[in-house]
C-alpha cells in the first residue's frame, strides 16, 4: 500500500514571531524555519506503517517556496522514500493545497493519505477535511490511534464526551492528533544521504491548479502586552484595588 503524507513549511515553534514594521505579515528574514510538528506526527505514522509491513511506499508532497525543499530533505532523512515539491512562491491556501493534493492523489493512486490535522501558522485545520470532500474518501479526522488492514483503516479520535472510533474503507483520508505518537529524529547518516536524494519539482501550473484568492490578509499585528499580576495582603486590598485601580466594583 501507498500511503502519501503531506509536509508543510512552517516557523519553528520555538522562534519568537516578529511582525514586519508596515504590519503586512510576518517578518520572515533569518527565520528559522522547520517542518510543521502535526506533519511530523504524519510522517512517523507513514514510517511506522511501513515498519510494520503495511507500506510499502511512503511519498511525501509539500506546496510551498523553494525553501519547503529543506523540509521535504527531512522527511525522507526520517524515511519516506520519496518527494514531490510543487512550487509556489504565492501565499496557498488551505484550498489550494487540497485541490493540488487532489491531482496528486488521482497520480499516484495512494492508499491512504496522512496529513497533520492543522499548521501551526495558519492554524486554519481544514486541508485534510477539503480533500475528502474534493477525492470522495472517507475521512478520518483528529487521530489519536491508528490500526489499518487490507481494507480498513480504523481510526480512533478524541471527542469531547471521550473517544470514537470510526471504520473506514480504504483510501482513506486521516488528520494527525498530538497523542498520535512520539516523532523521531533523524540521524547524522540519513540527513547526509538525504541531501543527495532527487525531489520532484513541480509547478502550479503542471499540475492544472490556479490559485484562487478566497482570503486577504489585510494586517498582522502582535498581541498586546499583558501588565504584570500583583501580590495582596489579604482581603480588604484586594477590594480597593478592584474598586480603585481596576475599577470593576
């Protein structure tokens, strides 16, 4: 079984966001960039499908700026086998993605398809959903456990009354939960080798899909900066301040 993971290009979580001057977007010179950690968990999933005799392929496919090539670098490091990088130096978003996925998936016939739940920059959640709806594959969203047979893919997700598990008839498409499992990190040797390996690079174009602007980002401001809590000494304090100071009584 093919299975077809998807990896996007993200801010490392661990990097201070800076937002350029004008407020247009995010400042991104110098940033360090990284795979985004649900795609991650998608990756460790397809690799450990593939452990277990389950997979027999692992193709990974990210649609981003040349840099994403970086990203889809690690992947395979890890062990996915191989890389597709369809280019765009254009802002994507979550339909475009779906309706590129979409082409690639006609392509390659995959058996199930992996993808993190959300990017952590957008935060938007909707690509794996999108392309269900686009593909006509049962869906399977927020996976926190993972079991797959000749047929089937069962998936069990949190909910808020706890935890449902669905049955779904291969392909399939799943989205990745944090407690789906525990990423791995690459060794020295397998990010040396993985330097060397060809990704396929495609354009937008290639592929038939023309972006279509269904959202503008009109300004990107950085949250405002909370004052400081204060310690009081007993009750009566507290009562004049929230009368005097914060003036909420």
């Amino acid at each position: 079984m093919k299975v077809l993971v998807g990896v996007k290009r993200v801010i490392d979580y661990n990097v201070q966001v800076r937002v350029r001057p004008d407020n247009t977007d995010v400042d991104l010179t110098h940033t360090k960039m990284a795979m985004n950690p649900f795609c991650e968990i998608a990756v460790e999933e397809a690799i450990r499908l593939k452990e277990k005799g389950i997979a027999t392929e692992i193709v990974a496919v990210s649609v981003g700026p040349k840099g994403a090539q970086e990203q889809l670098r690690t992947a395979m490091a890890l062990g996915v086998d191989r890389a597709l990088h369809i280019e765009s130096e254009e802002r994507v978003d979550s339909l475009d993605v779906a309706r590129v996925m979409e082409k690639i998936v006609e392509e390659e016939q995959p058996g199930l398809v992996i993808l993190g739940k959300q990017a952590i920059d957008s935060d938007n959640n909707q690509t794996g959903q999108m392309l269900a709806a686009l593909t006509g594959m049962g869906q399977g969203t927020f996976a926190s456990e993972l079991a797959v047979d000749d047929e089937h893919v069962t998936v069990t997700r949190e909910v808020d009354g706890g935890h449902q598990t669905l049955s779904l008839r291969l392909p399939a498409v799943v989205t990745t939960d944090l407690r789906l499992n525990e990423p791995r990190h690459a060794r020295l040797p397998d990010i040396m080798k993985a330097k060397k390996k060809p990704i396929d690079t495609r354009s937008l174009e290639s592929l038939g899909v023309e972006i279509d602007r269904h959202l503008t980002l009109e300004r990107v401001e950085t949250p405002a900066e909370r004052n400081g809590g204060v310690k009081v000494g007993s009750v009566s304090e507290l009562v004049e301040k929230l009368k005097h100071e914060a003036k909420v009584l």
